[in-house]
C-alpha cells in the first residue's frame, strides 16, 4: 500500500504547479538556529573568495576532509591575486589528496579570469559565476546566496537528497529531467529572508541528518511533512543512478631512485587523467636510460576513479646516476626527505610513502 501511495504523491506534485510552504523554511531556520554549524572555517569572515573555495572544495568530498585542506589552502593563497599569480603546480600540490583535480586547475583559471576582467572581484550575480571556469548553477547560488545574500537557489549532492524524500521525486537526480523537479522545489522553497543561514541550513541538514545511509528522521525537523518518511520508504529515495560494470585497467609505474635517494618523477600531459600532476614513469622505455640492475615488482595497488578500476603495478629500479641532465619542466627528481611542492597523483603519494617508510 504505501509504495501504491507514494507513487501517487509524486505523480501529483508533477502535474500541478509547486506551491510553496513558508512552513519549510521556517522550520529548517528554526532548526539551523539551534543545531546549524556556524564554527567551520569558511564560516568566518565571510567574503565571496572564501565562500567559492570551500564550495569548490566541498564538491564530492565531505566536510571533515576539506578542513585541514581548506586552511592550508587558504594559508598560502589568502586572496584571489595570490591564486591568480601562483604556479598551477604550486595550486596542485595544495590540492594533493582532495582528488578531482580539475578542481584546483580551474580555479587557478577562475582567479586569473576574475583579475584579469572583473578587476579582481568575483561577480556577485549568478549570470555571470556561471561562465567562469568550474562554476555550475549549484555553486553560483552557493557564493550569490552566502556572500552577496541574494535570492538564489542551490542544489548540491546534499540539498538534493533532502528535496528528493521530502516531496518523493523518483528517479536519479543525475538526469535532468529530475534535477530540473528538484530545481523547482528548491526555488519554490528559498525564503526571500535569511537565505544566507537558510542555503547553509539545507546543506547542514542534508551532511548531518538526511544521511544516505541510517539518516536521523526522529530530529529532523521536516519529519512532520516528509512524505516519504509517512510512507516508510525514505531509503528509496533519491533514486540510485543505474548500475554498470565499472571496466578494471592496468598499468606498471616505474621507481627509480638515485643513489642520493631520490625518485624520478614524470610530468603527465595537461589533458586527460592526473592532468598536469607528477607521477611515476609509466613506460619502460622511458626510464631504461636511468636504471640498472634488476627490478623488483611489487604487489598490485589498485586506485578506483568514477568510472574505471586502475590496477598498479609498481616495478622498483636502481639507478645508474645521482641525477642526469632532462627538460626541468617534465623531469623531476623527487627527494623524500625535502619534498617539492609541487601537485602529485594520489596513488604516487601512497608509493612514495611506502617507499620512504
């Protein structure tokens, strides 16, 4: 019956214009008032810089994570000019381990577009956030909303999971006829007032309560109105994106080291996987000017990207010299104990830590 009922519901609320409640906002205020995070470091002295790194950080990765990320970030590129004039390398190796590293490409690109035409400001309308480099709608509104306080809508990851069982929206919010529901009901929903504590609110909720997994209804405090808490099937909702069989590839990643020590590391090219960052050697041909002796394999390190498993297989080398003469801007040799800053592919990390322990 109730899987009868629900399927009602969210039929209705297709066919008929949204209406909005203020008993939403209300209530999600209300709680944010009194259990809302208001301590995370990009919470304080809020401006529009801060607001758009920790949301860009904030895309896939979860809040503990980002903090440490986010003040060492922040540390050492403390304004937009600062981002915009670093090295990309220098940004990346601040990005080391947050993953996604399209991520700190283009906002080392957004910084250099904002300086370069909108005199160093980042633009308060949505409009135009959204023609620069790595800024979706979601993140617009974000930063529009936080920073500026304007009317503007968001639907991140977590606000979409809040929406999808509070009104029982079917269907994978990856496809757009569903997100653009789920925009509605996030627009129809957005108070004119406090929208800043509200777009805050409704991310809080969803991180820390509307959970995927074991969500918290009994303190939630939409569970009067959640309909698909009234039909006991909140954990079909949002509906899971289709399965398919993520395909497993392979590799073999070279170690050489010198007699100081040091590793050789290879710049990747500045499109495709691990873009721009410093990785192992992966063809052998490569490095057969840098080893002698004979190899030792080690186990398999499998690295698993959204849609393809990476089978490692890491082969260490001797090298026949302490340092050979290369191009500086695709050869490196990594010294362990006083390590480059410059942006590595996480596997790599995971190597060269084995290796120096």
């Amino acid at each position: 019956m109730s899987k009868i009922r629900t399927k009602k519901a969210a039929s209705t609320t297709k066919s008929t214009a949204i209406k909005p409640s203020a008993k939403f906002s209300q209530r999600v205020l209300k709680w944010f008032d009194s259990h809302g995070r208001k301590d995370l470091p990009w919470q304080e002295d809020i401006n529009a810089y801060r607001v758009w790194i920790s949301e860009i950080m904030l895309q896939q990765t979860q809040v503990k994570t980002v903090i440490p990320y986010y003040q060492n970030f922040m540390q050492r590129f403390p304004d937009i000019q600062t981002l915009s004039n670093a090295e990309q390398d220098d940004v990346l190796h601040y990005w080391s381990g947050l993953g996604y590293y399209s991520r700190a490409r283009n906002l080392h690109k957004t910084a250099q577009q904002v300086c370069e035409q909108f005199n160093g400001e980042l633009p308060a309308s949505v409009e135009q956030l959204v023609t620069l480099p790595g800024i979706g709608r979601s993140t617009a509104g974000a930063i529009a909303a936080i920073a500026f306080s304007q009317h503007c809508s968001i639907l991140d990851g977590n606000v979409k999971r809040v929406l999808a069982r509070h009104f029982v929206v079917e269907g994978w919010p990856g496809q757009s006829k569903i997100a653009d529901t789920l925009w509605d009901y996030a627009e129809a929903h957005t108070p004119k007032k406090r929208v800043a504590d509200y777009t805050q609110a409704m991310m809080d909720l969803g991180a820390t309560l509307c959970t995927r997994s074991k969500p918290d209804c009994p303190n939630c405090p939409l569970n009067h109105s959640c309909m698909a808490l009234a039909a006991d099937e909140v954990k079909l909702y949002p509906g899971k994106k289709p399965k398919k069989t993520i395909p497993v590839r392979s590799t073999e990643m070279h170690i050489v080291v010198n007699s100081k020590g040091q590793v050789l590391l290879q710049k990747r090219p500045p499109t495709g996987i691990w873009a721009s960052l410093w990785s192992l050697p992966e063809g052998k041909s490569t490095v057969d000017n840098f080893t002698k002796g004979k190899a030792t394999s080690w186990p398999v390190i499998r690295h698993t990207f959204s849609h393809f498993h990476l089978d490692i297989t890491p082969i260490q080398y001797k090298s026949n010299t302490a340092s050979a003469v290369m191009e500086p801007d695709q050869w490196l040799w990594y010294d362990l104990n006083k390590p480059a800053e410059v942006g590595i592919a996480a596997p790599v990390t995971r190597i060269l830590a084995k290796l120096k322990a």
